[in-house]
C-alpha cells in the first residue's frame, strides 16, 4: 500500500508559476513509476510527466519546456514544477504511483490539487 498526498495547487495568474508536491507513506525508491496526471472538467485524466524506474522522466507535449518533475528519495516526495502557466493548464492534479506486486502493476492515487490558471 502507498498513501499520496498532493500539495501546492492553487489560483494563478496565466505566465506565472506553482510547484505541487507529492509525499508518499513510503520508499519511492522500488516503485516502479511515479509521476503526474492531471484533469480537466469535461476531459479525461491524462499523463503529465512521470518517473518510470528511475530512468528519465517522460513528459506530455503540453509540459515539455514548462514543466519539471524532479524527486527527493530521502523525503519520499515528487515535485512538479510548473512555469508559464496557461488557462488551459487548469486542471485537478493528481499524483499517481505504481507499484508491482507479485507480477502485477497496482496503481495509487493521491486525493487530488485543484490548479486554476486565470486573470
């Protein structure tokens, strides 16, 4: 089991930037992925940007350039640096892991940040 708990996402003004944080209840070391999906109202949940065992992170058309995901073994945590936002980033945030048990992929969510990019 691995509890997620988002952090950091808020209203802000389009061209400025937020950076949500994602604390898992354990290592994040042996997890297989872990990264960011976001939501839109109206839209399916879509990748943001992800670590896949620990190789480099791969990121959405939409992120690349704006967007930065880094972690922090030691504090089992995921960031997301997001610059240059866009309305069209508005979205609820959610922060995602898996983790293989006995052959199979099981997937964690975390509760979800609500990101509001407006004047």
């Amino acid at each position: 089991q691995v509890q997620l708990v988002e952090s950091g996402g808020g209203l802000v003004q389009p061209g400025g930037s937020l950076r949500l944080s994602c604390a898992a209840s354990r290592s994040i070391f042996s997890l297989y992925a872990m990264g960011w999906y976001r939501q839109a109202p109206g839209k399916e949940r879509e990748l943001v940007a992800r670590f896949t065992s620990g190789v480099t992170p791969n990121y959405a058309d939409s992120a690349k350039g704006r967007f930065t995901i880094s972690r922090d073994n030691a504090k089992n945590t995921v960031y997301l640096q997001m610059n240059s936002l866009k309305p069209e980033d508005t979205a609820v945030y959610y922060c995602n892991a898996v983790s293989r048990v006995a052959g199979d992929m099981v997937d964690y969510w975390g509760q979800g940040t609500q990101v509001t990019v407006s004047s």
